[in-house]
C-alpha cells in the first residue's frame, strides 16, 4: 500500500514515532530505576509499577496506527489473495468497513469509560509529587488520561483504516488487485 507523501504524513509520521520513542524510553528508564531500588537498595518505588502501566497503556494504542499502516499487525490475507482481483478488493472493502464500525464504538465507548473515570484519581502521581518534589500538590491526575489513550488511538487507527478503504474502493472501482500494507516497507 503506497501512503500519502503529503509532508502532513511525514509530519505525523515523525511526531508519532518520536512521540512513542520517547515514551518507550522513559517507560524503560523507570523499570530500570525501579529493578535498581526494589534489589539493589531494597527500597522498591511504589509508583513506578503504575505509571509503567499507563505509559504502556498509551504506547499500545497510539502505535497502532503506525503499525498498521506498516504492515506489522497480524493479517490473515489467505482468502483475499487467492481471489479474484475484484472479489479480493470487495472482500478488502468489508473488512475494513467492519474494522471502521469497530473502531468507532471504540472511539465513542472509550470516550464514555473515559469521562466515568474521570473522578478516580491516580495514586503514583500523588506518591511522585510527595516523593519526588517534596511536597504536598494537587489531588492527583484524573485516570481519564489514562483511559483516553483508548479514543485517541482508535481514532488514529481508523484515520489509516480510512486511508485504506479507500484505496481498496477505487481497487474496486477499477478491477484492480488491492495494495496491502507490507511489513519493512517505506509506508506513512
């Protein structure tokens, strides 16, 4: 599948890739930290393990929208490409459909669970604001910022979902054969 080579793409490309970079970094850095004081000074961080969490938790949704358009989610295309052109782009066109329909119930369900969320409180950002800085601060981050990464990434995803349809719309328009994301390629 051939992406977009709008510099909006390459923008967004680097932003997310830099963005995911330095979160998986920080996340590493914390475990680091944390495997360093629970063993080494037998005084574990007691908030580490959560924002970890959090971290992964947003990691693994904001990345699926680049992994996908390169191709590095599991696809079973057996069926697909052993079909006609046409049938195998109809086929492409459903699939897709039916992941656009999934996302958007991710998007607005998540949205919801999102806003119920957001009067518990996370416990390791009052435990890094007394720890870390001393003293006694706000009343902690909402766990909608957690839980948002669940809207965010599924509205991401289905931007790359929509680039993809299409594609496979105008396949079908055409008779062509669809172009699928491939796993190593110079995609979005």
């Amino acid at each position: 599948m051939t992406a977009p080579s709008t510099g909006i793409a390459r923008i967004y490309r680097a932003v997310m890739v830099g963005l995911l970079g330095l979160m998986m970094a920080l996340l590493f850095a914390i475990m680091c930290v944390q495997v360093f004081f629970r063993y080494g000074l037998n005084a574990s961080l007691i908030w580490a393990e959560e924002v970890c969490r959090y971290l992964l938790i947003w990691v693994s949704f904001l990345a699926c929208g680049i992994a996908y358009q390169r191709g590095e989610i599991a696809a079973m295309r057996i069926l697909v490409d052993a079909l006609p052109a046409r049938a195998a782009a109809l086929t492409a066109v459903l699939a897709d459909s039916a992941v656009l329909v999934l996302l958007g119930f991710l998007v607005v369900y998540g949205w919801r669970y999102a806003q119920f969320a957001d009067g518990q409180r996370m416990p390791a950002a009052d435990f890094i604001w007394n720890d870390i800085l001393g003293g006694s601060g706000p009343a902690g981050l909402s766990l909608f910022w957690v839980y948002v990464a669940i809207p965010v990434g599924s509205a991401l995803l289905a931007v790359h979902v929509a680039i993809h349809l299409a594609g496979c719309l105008g396949a079908l328009v055409s008779g062509a054969r669809p172009s699928f994301p491939d796993a190593g390629g110079n995609q979005l």
